[in-house]
C-alpha cells in the first residue's frame, strides 16, 4: 500500500475512515512517545486513499488489544528497525527491488499522483509539505505538464463555452 505518510506516523484505526478512503495524520510517534502535533502545521492533515489501499485496509483483521492500525506483535508500535529487518527489507528481495527505506514510498506516492494529474498544490496539503519543495524533488517528473495543461485548459473551455451557448439557447415564455 502506497501512502504519503511518514513511516513514524502511527495509523490508528480511528484516523482510517474506510467509507470515505481517506486517513487522517493527526499523531506522530518518535523516540517512544506520542505527539498530538506534527513536525510542521502541515504534517497534520487527511490523505486520499486509491480504491486498492482502502481495499487492503478494509481486509485487515480488527485488533481489539490495540487502537493501532498497525500495531507490532505484541500490540504496541513498531520498532521501525525491526520491522525494516524482518518484513521490510525481505519483502524487497522478494520483489526483487533495490534496497530503500520506506520514506522512498512518499517519493512513489508524489510521482504516482502527478502522473494521474493530481495538481502540485492538492499534492503539497495531502503530503504535508510546500509545492515547492514537491517541484524541488519531484519536478522531474512532469515532462509532459505543458501538453497536460493545454489539453486541460482546452477541455475546460470547450465546456464552459457550450454551457454558455446552452444558457442562451433556452428561451423564456
């Protein structure tokens, strides 16, 4: 599952609202303590979730020991080490995937949203962070945004021109 989460933000199963598809980032976990509050006043905030990770969620047995999402073995919160050795790092080979820390995942979720379109600027809210630091790092990856951008404009236009000729059309008794 791709998220633009940061890897210590716990996922308790009140911040998932699987009708919806969205998540809410509203706790950090760091040094074994929970903060109510994120790095910045945007590390708060709710992410979108595609239909395959709200799918993915909605299969996960509910846990009535822990309020985690994903809680460690024992039902408290991961030991991000730990996890990165034992599931991490061996699901990797097994996909036959180089070697990265799950904060790349944010990287994979930026360019998987610009690619389908989704602007810098709704980007920038669901990930917590500036547009600009999103065009800082992943900029690269809109090649085609000029094409993608006229042909946007040019759709926007032919309907709002239409909608317009269809108010002038109806005539009034």
């Amino acid at each position: 599952m791709r998220l633009c989460c940061r890897p210590r933000a716990p996922r308790h199963r009140q911040d998932s609202r699987r009708r919806a598809r969205v998540v809410h980032v509203r706790r950090e976990y760091v040094d074994g303590k929970v903060k109510l509050y994120g790095k910045t006043s945007r590390s708060l905030r709710i992410v979108p979730l595609p239909a395959r990770a709200a799918l993915a969620l909605a299969d996960l047995p509910a846990q009535l020991r822990t309020p985690l999402l994903f809680p460690a073995a024992r039902g408290g919160h991961l030991d991000l080490q730990a996890w990165r050795w034992r599931h991490w790092n061996p699901a990797l080979r097994a996909a036959g995937v180089d070697k990265r820390i799950p904060y790349a995942l944010r990287h994979t979720y930026a360019s998987l949203s610009i690619a389908a379109g989704v602007s810098l600027f709704e980007l920038s809210r669901f990930m917590g962070t500036s547009a600009a630091m999103i065009d800082r790092t992943s900029g690269h990856l809109l090649r085609d945004a000029l094409e993608r951008t006229r042909a946007a404009l040019d759709a926007f236009i032919e309907v709002t021109a239409k909608e317009e000729t269809d108010d002038t059309d109806v005539s009034t008794p």
